[in-house]
C-alpha cells in the first residue's frame, strides 16, 4: 500500500520519541503551556525544552494553531467535494491548494480523484468558487458534493465550556474594537503560541491590552488550541477519510464517533445522513479493525474508506474569503 505523502515533508522523517510525547500531550492540555510546566513532565531544562519545541515547529512536525469555529470565522457554507481529472492529479491537487478558500486537499490512492474541503462566507459564494474551478480546469468534474453542517475537531480543539461567542466578537460596537478582536483572532489561528508583545504589533494596542483580550478569549474559547502534528511523525502512515452512513440521530452518532475514537476530524454532511471521517492510522490492519469495530455500532449502514496518496493542504485557518497564503 502506498504511504501517504504530505507536501514539502523531508524525505526522511523521524518518530517521535518518549520526551515528544510528553511535550504533544502537555501541548494539547493547554496550547500555550510555559517551560516550567513542560521541565516537570519531561525532567528536561527549559532552555533545552524551548529549541526542541523550536525544532519542531521549525520543521512542521508539530504545531500549535488556534481553531475557530467555522460560522464564528464569518464561513456560512462548507463541502466536501470529490472531483475526478482527467489530467495529472497531482497537478489539479495543486492548483486547489493555492486558493484560499480550500483547506483540505487531498489526491486518493489509485484513482484520478482529488478530494477537498471548501469553505466560504455564503452558499452563492461557495457555489462561484467551484463554478471557477470547472471553468479553469475543463478537464475536472464534480462526482460528488456533500454539504458540512457541522464539524468536529481534534478533542483538544473542542470546547469544554458553553462559549458566548458573540458576545466576545461583537462585545464593543466600536469598528476598532471589533478590529483588535478580528486581528487577535486571526494571529491565534496562525499561532496560537504567539508572545503578548508580538500580538500587540499585530493588533496595534498596549502589550496590557493584548495580554488582556488575549486571556478574554481563551477562557471563552473563542479560540482553541489546535496541535497539528504530522502523522508519520507519530508512525501513521496512512490517512484516510470514512464515510459512515447512519439510521439516525446524526448529530449524536458524530459526537459519539469522535469521543470513542478520538478521530482527526469529523465533519456532518447533509447527505442522506452521512458522517466522514478522517484519521491517521499506523497501517491497514489497523484500518481494518477500526472499520468493522464502526460497522458493529447499533444504527450504522454502512462504512466505506477512501486512503489518501498525497495531502496538498491541512489547513483549518478559516478566513472567511479573505486573501491568505496557503498553508499546509
């Protein structure tokens, strides 16, 4: 079986040693978490934790991001779209990774087919996004479009408290507040380890002010920590998407799912009841065994996989069609 390959990943990468994951698990309790913390769970001196964390990042291997939830990121309309080429898929892959409004692209094994999340402020504008992309690309098609009405992130980036988040964004009427508040939410997706003084630059306030937003909004958890870690790092060497069909209670079910399994991603579809789910795995036996446990579940129709070749882009830095660069 072919092993999935991420872009611009070193030929050779390394496992994950017994001090990384010390450092992984202290990164998803609390995202932002100083070297004292770490020097008691690993025995380590901060300085030697600080460049090895540094390293890490450095070469994408782990990283912390901030998640925002996708309608408190102004996106109102999200797929999954499975498009077919009759070119390179590669190429096409590619392509859709450099637009912005596309954050999980990815080619599957043995077929012509790349499949990709879009997420965009409205459903006309989600529609003008892939109505642009069947006219730059005549040699695509759609196969198959399934509408995301929620999604569910890696259990570290859930919330655990009941956020009021418009009450946080929308907080202040005043068109600076609301600016500083977009400005630090958006610095947080990007990283959510930021320093105070650099998220002061950012938002163009007082280093107090910004050590103060910036607490407001990680104890409503506007903003949660997001570790993203490359799979081969922790040996998985396949990523795969399932797509599970349920009788009812969908909403529940995907909750369930993610708990029980602690999948990557979860993403609830509007069609005919169907939950995807994508996860890394060390290799088909363990596939295997996660598929028929899912199909054993009371309720469940069916389960079908998809195993990726090549991931373009793993991006959940929603940006409500704003101009960014892509990120993988």
């Amino acid at each position: 079986m072919l092993k999935t390959t991420f872009q611009n990943r070193p030929e050779v990468v390394r496992t994950a040693t017994e001090i990384d994951s010390k450092l992984i698990n202290v990164l998803q309790e609390d995202g932002r978490a100083i070297g004292r913390i770490f020097a008691q769970q690993t025995g380590l001196s901060e300085a030697t934790i600080s460049r090895r964390l540094a390293v890490l990042n450095e070469l994408a291997l782990v990283r912390v991001r901030g998640y925002v939830d996708l309608q408190d990121s102004g996106c109102n309309a999200a797929a999954m779209i499975r498009i077919s080429t009759t070119g390179i898929p590669n190429s096409f892959a590619s392509a859709l990774a450099l637009r912005p409004c596309f954050y999980r692209v990815a080619t599957v094994v043995g077929k012509s087919e790349v499949i990709a999340l879009i997420a965009c402020s409205t459903p006309t504008r989600l529609l003008e996004e892939i109505d642009s992309i069947l006219t730059a690309h005549h040699d695509a098609k759609i196969e198959e479009a399934s509408e995301i009405l929620r999604i569910i992130p890696p259990r570290e980036a859930r919330g655990k408290k009941r956020r009021l988040t418009q009450e946080i964004l929308e907080k202040s009427n005043t068109a600076r507040r609301c600016r500083i508040n977009a400005s630090i939410i958006h610095a947080l997706q990007r990283d959510y380890r930021i320093s105070v003084i650099e998220l002061a630059n950012t938002a163009k306030i007082s280093s107090p002010a910004a050590s103060a937003k910036l607490q407001e909004i990680i104890d409503q958890e506007v903003v949660r920590p997001l570790v993203v870690i490359d799979p081969h790092f922790l040996a998985r060497t396949l990523s795969v998407q399932l797509r599970i069909s349920v009788r009812r209670n969908i909403n529940d079910f995907a909750q369930m799912i993610a708990e029980t399994y602690n999948s990557d991603w979860v993403y609830i579809c509007l069609q005919t009841e169907q939950i995807l789910m994508d996860l890394s795995v060390p290799d088909e036996v363990d596939l295997l065994r996660r598929q028929q446990e899912i199909k054993k579940i009371a309720g469940v129709l069916s389960v079908t996989c998809r195993i990726f070749s090549s991931v373009f882009k793993h991006n959940f830095d929603w940006n409500g069609d704003e101009q960014s660069s892509p990120a993988s």
